[in-house]
C-alpha cells in the first residue's frame, strides 16, 4: 500500500487519518528547540468537507489515499442514487445522497459535473459552477425597481431556493453560483 | 518562480548586506568582551547522540565522519583545556529539519562564559539581541518552564501525563491521529510548539529556563522538589532563537545520558552514533564552571530584516544548494 512520510507532505496530497480520506491544505514543519518534531497540517476530509488541524510526529508515514477526480455526465435519479456516466468509456457510475452533498439541487441532466472517487467508490459530486435554472415560484416583481438592490426568495425548477433581485419573475430564467448559492445573472434561453 | 530561476539566490540583496553588517556587529560584540573566536571541525569522528537530532553521516575509504550538529563538543574540550570564554559562528547541519524557520545546512552562534551562570547568561543573550536587532531592546521578561506552561496552556508541565496533553490540545482544536503517539515530553513539546512558544516575545524578549530534569540535554540538574535542568530558551515574537544552559560538568552524569540516548536510539530504531568518548575524557580532567548557548543566527536575521522564511535571508537554501 502507498504511503508518504511527513517529509513529503505538500499542499494536495491525499492521506488516510483514522480511516478517512483528507486533501492537505497546509504542511508545516515545527520543531520546538531540544524536542520532539512535528508537523501542523491543516487537512479537508473529503468525506464531509469538514477542515481540520492535525499534528503529525515528523518521520511517520501515513496511508496514502487513493482518491481521483473525473468528469462525468449526470443522467438521471432513481430516488435513492444519482447516476452518471463517464464520457470517456461510458461506464455508468451511481452516487448516494450522502456523496452528492448538495449538489442535487442544481442537476436537471446532461450536466458536466466532477466526481471524486475513493477505492473507486464516490466519495463527492461537484456541480458544474454555474446553473442555468428558471423560477417557478416568487413574489411579483415591483415593477420599474432595477435599482436598489433588493432580493427575494424565488424557488427554482430544481426545487432550489435561491434569493433574486426584485425585478425577477416567474418563468424567467436564471444564472446560479452553485459554489456559493447566489444568484449571478439574468439567463436567456 | 518558475524551475529555470532555480540557479538565483532567494536571499534579496539588501537583506544578505544585512547579513554581512550583522556577523561585524557580532565580531565586535564578543571582542568587546574580550571572548576569543575559535573554530572547531564540521566533520567529526563522534556524534550526537539526541534522539532528536538527526546528523548527516559522510562515509570514505577511512571510515564513518558526521558532520557537527553543533560545536558544542570540541568547545568544550577546548574549555577543559583553559580556553576561558570561547565563540563561534559556524555552519551545522541537522537531516530532516526543512521547513519555514528550518534549513538542514544553518550558521549557528555559540558561546560559552566561564564562572556565568544560565541566569546571567540569559542577560548576555538579551544583550547580543538587543545590540543586532535594535527593534527589540527593551526589558526582557523571564518565566520558567512551568509558569510558561501555566499561563498560556493552563497546566503545570511538572505534574502532567499523555491523556492530559491530549486533552489540552484536543479543546483546541488540534488533534492527534490515534497512531501517533508521543512520550510525555513528546506531548509537552507538542504543546509548547502549538501554544505556549506561539505567544510568547511579542513585546520584548522572552527567556523560558529550568526545563523539566527530562528535557536537560547537556544541562546540569538542580536538585528540589521536582529537579529541574538548569536550561533556558529565548524567544521574539513567538520564534525560538536560542538555547542554553548552566553546562554539565559531571563525566559520569553525561555518559549515563550518552548511554541513556543511546538505548532511546535503539528502542525508536534509529540510527546509532558513536558517543564522544573525547569530550567525556575532556570532563574528566576538570571541567570550569561555566554557560553556555547556541543562538540561530539566521532567524536573527530574520527578524532583523522582517522577513517571513529562512530561504529569505539564505542565499542558496537546501533546495537549490
């Protein structure tokens, strides 16, 4: 099994701590005077997103995870997973809700989306960054108020709620910041 | 930078004639006080036997040199020897040790003072300081160990154990993964590095000294209740720049320690060295009472020029060396 010895630790690298899979955000190499050295590391679990701080005795090793990321088409839902296919040999790929996170609020099909596997298995699904979504449901615009940057909620056909400027209607359709939630734009068909 | 830049320097110009005026400070801080400049060798035939330091190992026809960790040995021969007050810069080298204030290959500032004990020694340093990096004069503060450990990490190092260190650094938010377990002093350095260092030096110099009797290195032990080493640290801005101690004088203390580091070696499985059965001799026909410190003149610089990495105020770090 692969492995990396602290020494070899940098910013992206895949380790395995206490059985789950983290991508390495920041390494660094502290060594209080006479002692013992470690290294701090800031770490993301792949798993749930969460970040962390860990220290590491200098010189262990630690598993190597073996993560890999792809692009993949989503195609459709069965309720209980998300399938996707790899447009490169077209083998089909089945994601479970805890893997798609929040992702499938942005999908209607035929987006382009990354998945990230681990052992093989999809460990996170990343929506494309930016969704092209129409309103269902919102409050009537008032009208001739472009200007002073009012929002609203508005529910999208995804079933997303986003919050749109004022002078959004029903029907329209919208450009959305999947990484951040936020309306970004007008959209035409 | 790009790969092709790898022949340039990473040290700027100005900062490396800063480097240059500040060794011309220290020539004439130490000839001021009428402490000789010695040299010693950088390849020796014994090494060092900490289990935290890790010495680079040249092999010839003739057998096996290490090169010096620090000069630390020979100057103490030369002390048994009469030297009277003794200093050095020179370059050391430590295996494995990269890294923001770490560079395998670094120049080391090291004296010793006949009749100082570490408390007045600690006044020099301050001294030396306050003379190269004018920024930071101003009254030092002096804490032990343990009252270090008490104001900034809430426990009393003295009176501790691995779950409690764990606990500590678990509330804040730093844990350790299961497999990675250290010894108490492991654990303790872990929390000196985390939290207790980071804080302290901010407003002037801050020397920690009577380290547990553990941690002595080649500090002499001062008997109570608990024992302490008679060892110190200074600090600015939360960066460790020196380390000394009310030296060891006693042969059959400092070859038990050998011989006690030595079984540490063997049972983490590292790699063995050959003791210094010189200095050990250089003990034994007397040795004066004396303190001595090794101060990194890098990080002086460092702090000196504002700068934020070792690679700043070295010309060549390792990776382009």
């Amino acid at each position: 099994m692969a492995s990396y010895s602290t020494s070899e630790f940098k910013a992206g690298l895949k380790i395995i701590i206490d059985g789950d899979p983290y991508n390495i955000i920041e390494n660094e190499f502290v060594k209080p005077g006479k002692g013992q050295a470690f290294n701090r590391v800031k770490i993301r679990n792949l798993r749930t997103g969460k970040v962390l701080d860990r220290n590491m005795k200098s010189g262990e090793t630690v598993e190597a995870a073996d993560v890999i990321e792809m692009d993949v088409q989503y195609l459709y839902s069965d309720g209980q997973f998300w399938h996707f296919m790899n447009p490169e040999n077209y083998e089909q790929i089945a994601a479970d809700a805890t893997a798609m996170g929040d992702a499938p609020q942005w999908l209607k099909g035929e987006e382009e989306c990354k998945i990230m596997l681990w052992n093989g298995k999809p460990l996170a699904v990343t929506a494309p960054v930016f969704a092209i979504l129409k309103v269902t449901e919102t409050d009537p615009g008032l009208r001739g108020d472009t200007a002073t940057g009012g929002t609203k909620p508005a529910k999208l056909e995804t079933g997303a709620t986003v919050r749109v400027p004022l002078f959004i209607n029903e029907g329209e359709l919208i450009k959305v910041d999947t990484r951040t939630a936020t309306y970004a734009a007008r959209a035409k068909e | 930078m790009t790969q092709d830049e790898g022949w340039r320097p990473t040290a700027s110009f100005d900062v490396l004639r800063l480097r240059a005026q500040m060794l011309k400070q220290l020539r004439a801080f130490f000839d001021a006080r009428g402490v000789l400049e010695v040299e010693t060798p950088a390849l020796s035939r014994a090494g060092a036997t900490d289990r935290h330091l890790a010495s680079f190992r040249i092999d010839d026809a003739h057998g096996s040199r290490y090169l010096h960790t620090s000069p630390e040995y020979p100057m103490k021969r030369l002390l048994a020897a009469g030297s009277g007050d003794i200093w050095q810069a020179c370059k050391v080298f430590r295996a494995d040790e990269a890294g923001r204030f770490h560079n395998p290959e670094f120049t080391l500032i090291e004296w010793y003072r006949v009749g100082f004990d570490h408390h007045r020694l600690m006044r020099e340093v301050a001294e030396l300081i306050a003379t190269l990096v004018p920024s930071v004069a101003g009254e030092p503060e002096y804490l032990t160990y343990r009252a270090a450990f008490q104001r900034y990490a809430g426990i009393n190092p003295m009176q501790t154990d691995a779950v409690a260190c764990r606990e500590v650094l678990r509330i804040r938010g730093n844990e350790v993964p299961a497999a990675h377990a250290f010894d108490t002093d492991g654990w303790l350095d872990l929390i000196a590095g985390e939290i207790v260092y980071p804080a302290l030096g901010h407003k002037h110099v801050v020397f920690v000294y009577d380290f547990p009797a553990s941690q002595a290195a080649l500090a002499r032990v001062r008997p109570g209740e608990p024992p302490v080493a008679e060892r110190f640290e200074a600090f600015v801005r939360g960066v460790e720049l020196a380390n000394g101690f009310h030296e060891l004088a006693d042969p059959g203390e400092q070859r038990r320690r050998f011989e006690r580091d030595l079984e540490r070696r063997r049972i983490d499985n590292l790699p063995m060295v050959t003791m210094d059965e010189q200095l050990l001799q250089a003990l034994g026909q007397g040795f004066p009472d004396c303190a001595g410190v090794a101060l990194g003149f890098d990080r002086l610089v460092m702090l000196a020029a504002g700068a934020e990495a070792i690679e700043d105020v070295i010309a060549f770090p390792f990776d382009r060396a």
